[in-house]
C-alpha cells in the first residue's frame, strides 16, 4: 500500500520544478574570448530588463543566478519570466556578468542584447572589467 502513497507525491515533486504555465524560459550561453580561467567559486547572473526609458532606470524583469562549479565559458543558462510583462511597445534587453568568489564584479555584457523571440536561444559576450 506504501507504494501507491508515493505516486501523487512524484507528481507533486514534478510540478514544483516545472515552469509554470504561460511561463516563457531564454536560453543561451555567456562567454569572452580571452583564454582567462574563471575562478571555481564564480557566479553567472543574468538579468531580462525593460531599457525602454532612456532617462529613467531599467526595470527587472527576470533574473537568474548560477554558480559556474569550476565550468569555464561558454556557460549555459536558463531563465524563465512571465510573457505577460513584455509589452510589445516596450525595450527589452538581455544583460550578464560574472562575479568572482567575494561578489566582486569580474565580466560583463557591454553591448545592447536585445531580448529574442520564445524559443530562440542566445548568446551573450562579456568583457573583462578592469580593477
């Protein structure tokens, strides 16, 4: 009788993993071309924002944090957001940086990255941030 009890709690384990419904998820890698190694103890933060006021500061969307685990670039990520708060008026971009071992910023995204359509990936550039 035990093993029955167990299957609606397999099920409730599996939704609480999934995106919810109406959920959108970006994908994509972030990478620099220096052939410097990351830290073990590094973190990938990637962050969808709306830039549409130029005078004004951006507004978060969705954000995600990683830590790398010794992986070196191109470092995968996966971020859900809600769909419903892109307005299609409005700018959106996709930004990253990687924090070393004591949060201190190590690389970022420089350049505009425009948020791409559901289901299409992207790949987001770093730059060294200079100490």
């Amino acid at each position: 009788m035990r093993p029955l009890l167990l299957i609606p709690l397999i099920g409730l384990a599996a939704c609480a993993t999934a995106p919810s419904p109406g959920s959108a998820t970006l994908t994509g890698t972030a990478t620099y071309l220096q052939r410097i190694a990351l830290p073990p103890d590094s973190r990938l933060v990637v962050t969808i924002s709306d830039v549409s006021l130029a005078d004004a500061p951006s507004t978060t969307i969705a954000e995600t944090e990683t830590a790398t685990e010794g992986r070196q670039v191109p470092l995968p990520f996966s971020l859900t957001y809600d769909p419903a708060r892109i307005e299609p008026r409005r700018t959106y971009a996709v930004s990253a940086r990687i924090l070393d071992g004591q949060g201190q910023l190590a690389w970022i995204t420089d350049t505009r990255n425009p948020l791409p359509p559901p289901g299409q990936s992207i790949e987001l550039r770093l730059v060294q941030v200079r100490r």
